[in-house]
C-alpha cells in the first residue's frame, strides 16, 4: 500500500536514520570544500546552534533551581560555565584541526566514492 502522506516528489526515498544524517552531513561539508580551502569561520559556524542549545539548557537548570526554591549559588554557577567555556574550547580546536588538514584530507579522499556515496544519501 502507498503512503498517502508521502510528496510525489520524494520518489522513494527513504527515511535517513541519525547516522546516515551525520554521514550525509559529512559527505556535504567535503563536496561543498572539494576544490578550495575550508576556512575556521565556516566550521565554527556549524557549532553555533550547539553553544546556543547547550547555554539555553543550562540557563534553564539555573531557572528551575531557583524555581524550586534553591538558589544557586556562586559555585554551581562557576561549573555550568566551565562546562561551557570547555565545550566551546573543544569545538574551536577540533576545528582548527579540521581545517588545517583539510588539504591533506582533500588529496586522500577518492572523490568518486565520496560522490557516490553522497547520492545514495541524498
């Protein structure tokens, strides 16, 4: 029987699970730097919506602390951002990382699998 709820111009195309998201993700990010450089400000980009994600969630912790009547105090408020300020750290390296080997990455990749790849995902 066929989903009624399915567009007509999704074909067959079937539901990626998170993985195959991620990987997608990844196959996108190579084939958008294939033949240029990968700048630091583009990576960094990608992690805004996660420093954004995380912050609100702590900010919430926070609210519902003092919600409950247990006021936060200097300390648990030191933590929270030590948990951010390293995050972020971490991200910012592994972007560095990342693009500093990109032109390494980009002469190994055999870009017909990467391409090929890329479609099935698509």
């Amino acid at each position: 029987m066929e989903n009624p709820y399915q567009s007509s111009t999704t074909g067959n195309s079937k539901k990626l699970n998170r993985t195959e998201r991620m990987h997608r993700s990844v196959l996108g990010l190579y084939m958008k730097y294939r033949g240029k450089e990968m700048p630091l400000s583009d990576l960094l980009w990608m992690y805004i919506k996660r420093w954004i994600r995380t912050l609100a969630i702590m900010f919430g912790m926070l609210l519902i602390l003092s919600a409950i009547g247990s006021e936060p105090d200097a300390t648990s408020i030191r933590v929270l951002a030590g948990i951010v300020f390293g995050m972020i750290l971490r991200d910012v390296g592994t972007c560095r990382m990342t693009s500093r080997l990109w032109p390494f990455t980009r002469e190994l990749l055999d870009w017909e699998v990467v391409e090929k790849r890329f479609e099935e995902l698509a």
